[in-house]
C-alpha cells in the first residue's frame, strides 16, 4: 500500500524550533500552545544542536523544584546526540528507523543543515494520501 517516497515530500517544513538559549519556561510554552511533544533544536547557522522533548522538560521542572532552583535554558537540558536523516531517504525506511528507534520525530538535513522534520504522524498522514489515491472508485 505505501509506496517508497521520499520523506522531504511528506515533512513538515517550518516546525517548531527553539534555540539553545531559549529559557526553558519558553520552550514549555512553545509545546504546549502548539500541542507537541518535542522539538528540534538549532544554532544560528541552522545546524542541529539537540532536540528537546516534554519529558525533558517535565524532567527539569520537577527537578528544579526539587532543588529550589526552576529554570534554566533549553541547551542545559536537551538531548545533544540527535539522529537526523538526510535528504532523499524514503519515507518507508524513515518509518522503520522511527519504530526501531522508539522516536517520533527526525530532523531531516541537506548539506548539514536543517530543512524539515518528519515525524509519524507526518507518515501516517502520508499512508493516508496513499489509501484514499489508491481506494477503488464507488
């Protein structure tokens, strides 16, 4: 049913980012008002630093309250060692990285630089494409 695409065809172009030195009250706003999980974190170059996820920033709310001490920025709490796929990739193999990592989301580079981000929802909407294309006329 799903044929192989490639994944910058089904990708969310402008995504939420943040910066590194985002304040971490900042990026919590930034998931909830957009109702997301996680985003990808940028230099000013456009090079992918880190990702950020509601659990991490569950994480060092309660952790901050803890010690006395919430806040902070987005750098002090982000993941730094993110896998990203490039340009060409197919949405099928994106999917099956997805699952066998356990993620959401991937950033989706060109050169180094980030240019979109492919998520499940982004390939379950694409698979969805693909049934209503392909479903046999009344």
């Amino acid at each position: 049913m799903l044929r192989s695409v490639e994944a910058e065809d089904h990708m969310t172009r402008s995504p939420v980012t943040l910066k590194p030195e985002t304040h971490i009250f900042e990026a919590i706003r930034a998931l909830t008002e957009r109702s997301i999980s996680g985003a990808t974190v940028l230099d000013d170059d456009g090079n992918v630093v880190g990702v950020i996820s509601e659990m991490d920033c569950l994480q060092a709310v309660l952790s901050g309250t803890y010690h006395g001490e919430a806040g902070g920025t987005v750098a002090d709490i982000m993941t730094t060692e993110v896998e990203s796929v490039e340009v060409g990739v197919s949405v099928v193999d994106v999917a099956q990285k997805l699952i066998d990592g356990h993620r959401r989301r991937f950033p989706i580079v060109k050169e180094g630089k980030f240019v979109g981000q492919v998520s499940c929802r982004s390939i379950l909407r694409a698979v969805m494409q693909f049934a209503e294309t392909d479903a046999p006329a009344d």
